[in-house]
C-alpha cells in the first residue's frame, strides 16, 4: 500500500509522538503486583497491549466480574500521569514535526488521551505551536477516537484523499480506515511490528523514516 498525494498530516500522540511506553509498563506492573497478577515485560507488553483498553486489561487478567474495568483504569491513570512529565518524545519528534511545518503540511494531533492532559502535555515539550489542533478524547477511557477524528476532519474541512493518519497500533490503523483517510504506522510504540504488519499498511521503524517515505511518494 502506498501513500500518495499528501497535505495533512493526523498525528497519533501517545507512543508516536511521545516516547511512553515504559510509563505504561510501569504504571500497570503497580496495578498488577497489587492484584497479585504476572507482571509484564516489554516483549510481553508489545504483544497482548490492544484497543479497546478493556480487552487488554482483560488479556492481563484482571477480573470484571470482582471489580469494574472502571477502577483500575481510573488507578492506571493515576500512576501515569503522576509520571508522565518526565517522559520523552522520540528523540526524532520534533526535527520531523518540524520538517512537515516548512514544507507547509498542516499537522494534527488525535488522541484517545484525555483532552485536558493531551493539550498539557503537549505544551509542556514546547510543541504545541507545530499543530493546527490537538484533539482528545473526553474521559480517561480510551473511548472515542474515530469520533473524535471525524469531528475534527469536519471541524477543519480536512480532505481525506490527501490525509495520513500515523499511529502505532492497530487502532490507529482501524481508525484510519473508519474516517477513509491513508494509514502509515511506526514500530517503536505500544505494538509490536509484526503484528503492525498485518494491517497491510507501510510500517515504518522511526519517525524520522517518515521523511523519505512520504517524500518519495510526493
């Protein structure tokens, strides 16, 4: 599959943009250790990490008929955001973020992170004036994304036939395909590549791999 004819950039923020994987990791080993469920790994956690969230947390264990998915989501947020402002973009994000802005790409950002954090999080790394928009998500669920997608498409009058949405996952991959716009995913997120592959979208192993892909494409 290729991607062709591109202005506008939709951009995926957590694992894409920013580098926050072993946040996750860490932030869920609490919540497992407390359950006295196995603790994950990074290899482990690049296989079973999935969309929606409740499925994933279901993959780790966790029982649903003792406690709502509610509670540990709530927890999980909680140790997250308690430490997500020492984590990093990929040290690669802002030379491509800034490359796309003088070649005149409009650039977004869509997220299934909760909007007021996505916004705060987005500023406190000094990125935010890259961005036509940023666009999350209105509870800490993970819920939402393709309508939030669509309702900034509609919002912005984005043409979809010139539109790439890069994510990580296979969700992302899914919601491009939901709003009809092109799909290009990076392998150094919240999924491993081969499962990325299956998508038959391109599957790229850095940011900055973006470049010349969607140049040579141009």
């Amino acid at each position: 599959m290729r991607v062709k004819n591109i202005n506008t950039i939709l951009w995926d923020w957590n694992g894409t943009l920013l580098n926050d994987m072993s946040l996750c990791i860490k932030s869920m080993n609490r919540l497992l250790k407390q359950r006295k469920l196995p603790l994950l790994c990074s290899d482990r956690y690049l296989q079973v990490f999935t969309f929606p969230v409740k499925d994933y947390y279901s993959k780790l264990g966790f029982d649903f008929a003792t406690e709502p998915f509610e509670i540990p989501a709530e927890e999980f947020i909680l140790h997250y955001t308690a430490g997500i402002s020492q984590v990093p973009l990929f040290n690669d994000a802002v030379s491509v973020l800034d490359y796309f802005e003088k070649k005149g790409y409009r650039q977004y950002i869509v997220s299934a992170m909760e909007h007021s954090a996505l916004i705060q999080s987005v500023k406190e790394r000094n990125i935010l004036h890259y961005f036509q928009k940023v666009a999350g998500i209105n509870d800490n669920l993970a819920f939402g994304k393709t309508t939030i997608a669509r309702q900034l498409i509609s919002d912005q009058k984005i043409d979809t036939t010139r539109c790439v949405f890069i994510g990580d996952t296979l969700h992302d991959a899914e919601v491009a395909s939901e709003i009809n716009v092109q799909s290009l995913l990076i392998s150094k997120g919240h999924q491993h590549h081969e499962r990325l592959k299956k998508t038959g979208n391109p599957v790229l192993n850095s940011l900055y791999d973006v470049i010349s892909f969607i140049d040579a494409e141009s």
